[in-house]
C-alpha cells in the first residue's frame, strides 16, 4: 500500500496554519507532530515526517512561520542560514508552542490517529518548543533534539507528566556544555526522561540536508535511540 501524504488545516487561536501529513502503510497509527527547525518546513522535515510513518506513525508538520509568512522554506547553506536567523527573531515562541498545542489537538482528531495516542517531536528551534508543549499540554511522549532554550525552561519542568528524550551534539556551537549539562542532570532526576549525548557531534547533526552541519554516525546513533524510545513510550 503506498504512503499518503496531504496538507491539513489546523485552527489556531488567530487563524489557519497548514500541516504537512504523511499516513504510514498501514493507514493508521498514533501520532506525532514534528515541530520544524529554523528553515521552516522544508525538505528536511517533510522527510522527517515520512520516517516517522515508515515506523507506523501518522506523522503532522505545522508550519510555524505561518504568521510570518505561510510556506517558509529555506535553503540549508550560508544564505538560509542567515535568513533563518533573521527570520526566527520574528516569532513569538510562545505563540508558536500554542500553534503546536493546537497542532497535536488537531492530530489527535485525525480518523487515523489511533486511541487519540499522540506525541511531539522536534529538532533545533522544534525541540525548544516540544518541550513547552510538554510543559504546558499533555503530549504523550516528547522528543526534543538540541533545543537551545531547554535549559532556561527547567524551573517549569515539574508540571511535564509524559516521558522525554532530550538529544545534545557535545561540540554543540549554539548551546554552552554548561546547559547541556543541566538539562542531563535534571533528566536523570526523573524515571521517564533520558538525555543522551553525542560527544563528537555539533548542532543540528541530524540534518542530512545541512552539509555544514551533519554528522552521520550521530545522526544514526540518535536516530535508533529515538525509533527505540517511541517503541517503548507510544508503540506503533
């Protein structure tokens, strides 16, 4: 059976953000809404989405940046890099984790979603911001990749209810080792969180469309933690 994927509207609270969706196989499946990076959702993440539906997940993109302005997509080399710097400087992160609430309520309503079983995914900018909505909603599971802005939400991180993975590059250029620390040393407080750390890899190392910044062994280490870790927390 061939995989379908489609756009779906998602009501927020100030209008109407598209969602990239891919169904897996089966046709059926929980959820999981992967929550973009700095470039907006582009390549990267819709295939992102399609490996979460290979597991057997009904996988949903929001696109974040739709306040901004709707389909941001942009270039991983030097020029989107720095675009994408200029252009996350004009989101409101807390606007954008309740987009990503209102996209998990949304998936949760999919006919596909089984058992209204859902969770939140995200990389970079994504992984500050699953873990506000796990701060803030009650997403079944939460995997969050090197999200910059984790360490200052700790002191709220007594009010998540749902296991989480956090993953971290030890060479990361954005985020102090200092932080990285924290967020590893408050996860091994709790029994359904785990932090891993990839000490040879840098930021973004899971982005195999950023040459600047990927680093497949990392990238493949992490990636058999996370499909191990839904296994375990949100079984496909």
């Amino acid at each position: 059976m061939a995989r379908t994927v489609r756009v779906e509207r998602v009501q927020t609270s100030d209008g109407v953000m598209d969602a990239h969706v891919s169904l897996p196989e089966s046709g059926a499946g929980p959820g999981i809404v992967v929550i973009q990076e700095i470039y907006g959702v582009g390549d990267y993440i819709k295939e992102s989405v399609d490996r979460l539906a290979g597991l057997g997940y009904v996988a949903l993109a929001p696109d974040l940046y739709w306040r901004i302005e709707p389909g941001i997509a942009l270039e991983h080399d030097e020029a989107g890099l720095a675009k994408a710097f200029e252009t996350v400087q004009k989101l409101d992160q807390e606007l954008a984790v309740r987009d990503s609430i209102d996209a998990l309520k949304a998936l949760r309503e999919l006919p596909e979603v089984t058992d209204r079983r859902a969770g939140v995914l995200g990389f970079c900018l994504g992984g500050t911001l699953a873990f506000g909505v796990a701060i803030q909603a009650d997403p079944d599971v939460a995997v969050c990749y090197y999200g910059s802005g984790i360490a200052g939400a700790l002191e709220r991180a007594d009010a998540i209810s749902c296991p989480v993975l956090f993953h971290f590059g030890g060479q990361d250029q954005f985020i102090p080792r200092e932080q990285i620390d924290r967020v590893c040393t408050f996860a091994e407080s709790r029994p359904d969180m785990e932090c891993h750390i990839q000490e040879d890899a840098g930021h973004a190392f899971d982005n195999h469309e950023a040459p600047m910044f990927h680093q497949p062994g990392a990238a493949a280490r992490a990636w058999e933690i996370t499909r191990e870790f839904l296994g375990r927390t949100l079984p496909a």
